[in-house]
C-alpha cells in the first residue's frame, strides 16, 4: 500500500522510483579499495574464494553451473537414447541450483558494497535460473499429464506452460531480488492503491494500439529480407482454445514477463546506468528472451527466424520500458502488453474463421 505521507509520483517525470543518481567514475574510483583507504570488501576476482560474503554459496553457484551444463551436454550426444531424458533433468536440475546459489552469492557480496546503485543478483542470472526452473517444472508437470491425455501441443498445456514460467518469474525475483532487499514490490512499480493501478493498465492498454501499428509495418518491411517468425502460440480453432491463448498471451505472459523485464530488470539498469540506457538494454534482453524458442527448424531457417523474432520485438519493448519508467507503474506496462498480445490473438482467430472458398 502507498505511504500517504509519500508524495505522489508525477506522470510527467520520466525518472524511475527511488532511483539514486549513478556515481561518477572518480566517486567509483574514490570508493574503490584498491585505489583509496575507504574501508569496504575488497573487489573479487571471478574464481577466488577471498573474500566472500559466503564462500560455500559461491562455490557450489560454480561448480553447479558448470557440472549442470556439462552433463546437460552429455544428455544432448547421447539424443535417442533411454538415458539422454533423465540425463537431461537431472543437468536442468544441477543447473538451477547452480545458478540460484551463483545469483545469491553475488547479492550477499553485492549488499555489503553500499556505494553500488543496485545491489543485487545480476538480471542475466536470474534469467538463467528462470529458464532452468522452467524446464525442469514443465516436465515434471506436463508429461504426467501427458500420459493421462492432455495434447502437449493444445492452447491448454501452453496455458499450463506459461502459468509455470510466471510463477518461475514471480518466484526467482523473490529468491535473489526482493529477499536480499536488492529492491523491494514497491520499487518495481506495484506500490499503487487499486484506482490508480486500473487507471494504469488502462492507459497502457490504449497506448498498445499505435505500437502494434508500428510493430507490424517494421514486421512487414523485415518480411521483405528474413524469414518471418510463426506465431507462438498454437492455433485456437474454438472458442475455449480462444479463451486458453487470451489467458496465456494476455494475462500469464505480461504479469510474468513484466515483473522480471521492466520491474526487476529495468528498475535495477536504470539506477545503475540511467533510465535511457535501462530501456535500451531491457528491450534488447525482452527481445532476446524470446528468441531462444525459435532455433526449432534448420539452422539456417532458425537463424532467420531468430533475427525477425529480435528485430520485430525491439518496438513493443522499447514502448514497454518507456511506459514502465514514465508511469512509475508496472500496472501500465502490464496494460500495454496484454493489449498488445490480446489483439493479435483476437486477430488471429478471426482470420482462422474467414471461409477459404
């Protein structure tokens, strides 16, 4: 809930919330240990064990890290065999312990350095450790059920897939973010009373028209010279398919994807690089993000698909992050992507029903 001793934000200002001004090199340099006499842990070199906040986190983050990826690729050259899937879980498995151990050594060393802007786990590491949880509980979930009948391929196991990787989100913010107090909910964005967070999503929702415009002449002109990108999600054909993609593409996806690449990600560039650089580098990292489903066809094909998923995705992030940083107000951007992404299923589908003959 908002203080009411706390001002209110003023929309106009583009300044995030709580944002300190990022040092100057000769403040860093004055604050640096090895260059002045201010006491403070000393700087870390990649490996070493001096000087850790805990020693123990950090080396199981390195060892897990990399045992979790090396076993992942044995589990991919030994494809087609009865070991190659258990060999796969159990390197995703690895992995995520690996990397959340990392991401919590990293803020533990991070929080006694209070001359740093943002304190805590690296955004890049918490998208690792997204991915691996995700994996690893979409198995465990979606085979079982699988087995009794539900079509993986079907609206509803995307549904199911996306209502994971939200939590996953959700879940890995909390862990390396908020529980070390890297950043607290009200610094990325959800500290509005309840009017004022529907009059922002709201706001959102009518801005995601004129970047959906743009998003698909830039698509169209890409269109032109890479191979287009397919549609995410599977083809709904019925009404309940409809209402499974509106629930994954316009609810599941942007609370999600929101919270971690404008919320946490944005919030922690922005004060440590400025609020433009934040929304550049928080709209490439969203682009990027959704690449890492499209390298299912040749490599060539996956390639290009790869490149028109990143270049169209550019809009709509920069949009994203622009709203976010604007508003103060995570609500407004969760808007402007369930639009976004509501709209083109809604268009979708009524394609899919116009006659062919």
């Amino acid at each position: 809930m908002t203080d009411p001793s706390e001002p209110a934000p003023d929309p106009a200002d583009p300044t995030p919330p709580n944002l300190p001004v990022p040092a100057d090199p000769q403040t860093l340099a004055a604050t640096d240990p090895a260059q002045s006499s201010v006491s403070g842990p000393p700087a870390h070199s990649m490996f070493s064990l001096e000087g850790r906040s805990a020693p123990a986190l950090f080396l199981i983050g390195r060892l897990g890290s990399l045992l979790g990826l090396a076993i992942i690729g044995v589990s991919v050259m030994a494809a087609g065999t009865a070991a190659a899937p258990w060999l796969f879980l159990a390197g995703l498995a690895v992995l995520a312990i690996g990397v959340l151990s990392a991401g919590g050594s990293q803020a533990l060393d991070r929080s006694h350095q209070p001359d740093l802007p943002y304190r805590g786990a690296s955004p890049v590491i918490a998208f690792i450790a997204v991915i691996a949880l995700t994996l690893l509980a979409i198995v465990v979930v979606l085979v079982p059920l699988s087995a009794v009948g539900l079509d993986p391929s079907s609206p509803l196991a995307t549904t199911i897939s996306l209502a994971i990787t939200a939590l996953m989100y959700v879940a890995v913010v909390r862990l390396l973010v908020v529980g070390p107090g890297a950043l607290s909910w009200a610094d990325m964005g959800l500290r509005l009373p309840a009017s004022a967070a529907v009059r922002d999503l709201l706001l959102g929702a009518v801005f995601a028209l004129p970047v959906l415009l743009v998003t698909l002449v830039f698509g169209g002109l890409l269109s032109r010279f890479i191979e287009p990108t397919p549609s995410p999600l599977p083809e709904s054909g019925t009404i309940g398919g409809l209402l499974a993609n509106l629930v994954s593409a316009a609810i599941l996806a942007p609370i999600g994807e929101e919270l971690f690449f404008r919320g946490f990600a944005t919030t922690a560039w922005a004060r440590a690089i400025g609020p433009t650089a934040a929304i550049v580098r928080g709209a490439a990292f969203f682009a990027f993000a959704h690449i890492v489903t499209q390298l299912d066809a040749s490599f060539a094909e996956g390639a290009q698909r790869a490149a028109f998923s990143f270049l169209a995705l550019l809009p709509i992030g920069l949009a994203l992050g622009w709203v976010f940083l604007t508003r103060r107000s995570l609500y407004a951007s969760i808007g402007m992507h369930a639009a976004f992404n509501a709209l083109q299923v809604l268009a979708l589908y009524a394609a899919t029903q116009v006659p062919t003959s």
